[in-house]
C-alpha cells in the first residue's frame, strides 16, 4: 500500500517569509509525528499527534512553529518568518499508535532551504 | 551530553567482514529500542528492534543492558548493501523517538 508522502519535496525560500510543509500519512495510522535532520543536529523530534488528544508540542524549537492535523489524517507544518538556521529536512512518521515498539514510517521528507 | 550517544564512525570495512555498533542512552525510563537505517538522502527505515532477551535477523544481532544503559548491532558477513548510516534509537514516552547522531558504514569490495 501507499506509505507516507510528504510536499513539497524540496522547498527553497527567503528569510522572512512563511513556508507550509504537507504530510500525508499511511491509511489508518492514528500517530503522526514530526522530525526534522540538519547538518550536526542529526535527527530532532519536533511535535507529535495521537488521535483526539492533545498534540506534544514539547519539541519545537520555538513559537514561529506549528502544526496541525486535521480530520485525523493530513498534517501541516508552518513555519513563520523563516531564519536560515531552519534549513533542514524535516520527515514526517506515521504509525498504527503511539504504543512503545509501534513501527515508524518515514516520508521521503521535505528539503527546506532559507536563503 | 547528548540523550543517545553511538560510536562516531565512519566505519570502513572490507566486504564479508563482521562490523559492531555501540550506543548508549542516558534516560533509565527509556521504554523501547531500535536500530533503523538510513542511506544517502533518503528516510530512516527501521532495521530491528531491540529487546532485553537479544534478538536475531539473518546476520544482524542485536542487544540490550539495561543496567548498563547500552544497546549494541552486530552485522555478520558485510555486504556491499549494508553500506548506510546506523541510527540508534530510544523511546522515552509516548512514541517520541529520541536518535543518536548515526555511524556511517562503507563496505569496501
């Protein structure tokens, strides 16, 4: 079947501006969440979704993120007022719940670049 | 000090030689444990789980001390395919995985 896709692919940008990275994930899976991999930063998780409950938003770096997920399905991620240290690949998981050996998958993520 | 700290690397190893991964985890709590792969610009794919008997998958063996607070990988008879980075991988709470910076792996023909 399907596995999660991410949009766009790669995203090039400037300081200042505003940038919504989409993530589809697999049919079914009721967890989602957000990652994102930069150079010497390695991979970082960023937030995480679970059914009807509250979003864990513990690990955005700061309030120009944010996310949601709507319908129990698609999420956004939003970034505002882009600054050049938010370059990186930012992978969106999805799994069938947030139990403790669930299975992970990743999108192909979405390269964001801020000029 | 980071929360997962794994061998620096990069590894470079001829073809049919057995390769280790060392990780450690600094979070006593931690719930569960992997190992995924991740090649060249591309996403992360879990390779196994981790569980405190030891476990086993073709040339890839994996264990767990959790009184030691350190997870291993052993790959036996490297092949060319197993050339990636090796990320280690800890869930505290609630599926957050938490990742260590990655070893890299060349096996040379």
């Amino acid at each position: 079947g399907a596995g999660v896709s991410q949009s766009p692919s790669n995203k090039v940008t400037e300081k200042g501006k505003d940038v919504e990275l989409r993530c589809d994930p697999i049919s079914g899976h009721t967890a989602l969440y957000w990652y994102r991999q930069s150079l010497g930063q390695g991979l970082e998780f960023l937030i995480y979704f679970q059914g009807n409950s509250a979003p864990d938003k513990s690990g955005l770096p700061s309030d120009r993120f944010s996310a949601e997920r709507t319908g129990g399905s698609v999420s956004t991620l939003t970034i505002q007022r882009t600054q050049q240290e938010d370059s990186a690949v930012y992978l969106c998981a999805s799994s069938l719940s947030t139990g403790s050996y669930n299975e992970q998958f990743f999108g192909p993520g979405t390269r964001l670049t801020v000029l | 000090r980071k929360e997962v700290e794994q061998d620096p690397g990069p590894f470079n190893v001829p073809e049919g030689a057995t390769v280790a991964f060392n990780c450690t985890y600094s979070n006593s709590a931690s719930q569960s444990f992997f190992w995924y792969r991740q090649d060249c610009r591309k996403e992360p794919k879990l390779l196994m789980s981790v569980y405190s008997s030891g476990n086993e998958d073709g040339r890839f063996t994996a264990q767990l001390n959790r009184a030691s607070q350190y997870i291993s990988l052993l790959i036996r008879d490297s092949k060319l395919s197993d050339s990636a980075t090796y990320l280690c991988v800890v869930n505290n709470q609630g599926g957050k995985l938490i990742f260590g910076q990655g070893t890299e792996l060349s096996v040379k023909p």
